[in-house]
C-alpha cells in the first residue's frame, strides 16, 4: 500500500528540502536573480500542495473501492 504514495511523498520530501534552501536563503539575505527568499518559499508552499492533493486523491479512491 506504500508504493500507491510515493509520488505523494516524493513531492513533500522536495517541498521541505525546498523549505528549508528557502529558509537559509532569509537567514543570510542571499539572493541570486529570481533564486531568492520568497519565491523558494513559495515553490515550496506549492509542491507541499501538491503532494497533499495527491495523496487525498488516493485516499479517496482507496476509501471508494473498499466501499
């Protein structure tokens, strides 16, 4: 059952990896072109998202086919 939210899982891992660049870029006001503070956070924001949906998506369906 695992193997059905890997992609799910895989998503949130670069989210948070996403997160945390982002946060170390705030830290130390580094800023390289539109590689800056804000815009990681928020391309974390979005793939976090992302791998929420899908993983709802599949919950759902896993609920519907037992019922």
């Amino acid at each position: 059952m695992l193997k059905r939210f890997i992609i799910p899982i895989v998503l949130f891992l670069i989210g948070i990896g996403f997160y945390i660049l982002g946060a170390l870029f705030k830290i130390l006001h580094w800023g390289f072109g539109f590689r800056n503070a804000p815009n990681l956070l928020i391309i974390a924001s979005l793939f976090q998202l992302l791998a929420i949906s899908l993983a709802i998506l599949k919950l759902l369906k896993i609920y519907k086919r037992k019922n």
